[in-house]
C-alpha cells in the first residue's frame, strides 16, 4: 500500500533505505529490525542528533554520504515507514 506521503519521498533516500532493507533481509533479521524500528520510533531525532554530534568519529568508519542520508531519513518518520515496509515486503517474498 503507497500512501501519498510514500509517492513524495526522495529517490536517492529510498535507494539508501532499499540497500539497508536488503541487507536486512538477507541476514533474515525482518522481524528484529522492525520490532527495533518500532520500539525506538520516539527516539529517530534524537538519534539523528546524536549522528551530529558523533559525526566526526562515525566518519572514520561510515561514509559521510552515508551518515546524511541516514541523519535525514531519522529525521522523517515516513523514510522509517518505508524502511519497514519495505523490509516487510522482502520478508514475505523470501516466503
């Protein structure tokens, strides 16, 4: 089900999120990932800023590309309701 919110999101968020939702998949850690997702749905800014904030020491190890496409998308809540659709999807195809 595409929402209208789901039709505005920006194309190279959602590659960044179908890349993780792949990995995901992969490593069979649907139901993990989305049970996390949901339960720290109060904390997605907050974690955004602490990317911020870290960000100095996180690039030793990430990507800078990477660490703003993820600042960004916990900024949204709707780039998360697409991570976990999109992670649902994969599951019931891997059925």
């Amino acid at each position: 089900m595409q929402t209208d919110s789901m039709a505005e999101l920006d194309p190279e968020k959602t590659k960044f999120l179908d890349k993780i939702a792949d990995f995901i998949i992969k490593k069979d850690l649907g139901v993990i990932a989305i049970m996390y997702i949901e339960s720290m749905r109060p904390l997605h800014r907050i974690s955004s800023n602490l990317i911020t904030f870290f960000e100095p020491f996180l690039n030793l190890a990430v990507s800078g590309e990477n660490l703003k496409n993820l600042r960004s998308c916990l900024e949204e809540e709707k780039y998360m309701d697409y991570l976990m659709e999109r992670i649902e999807k994969g599951k019931d195809a891997l059925k």
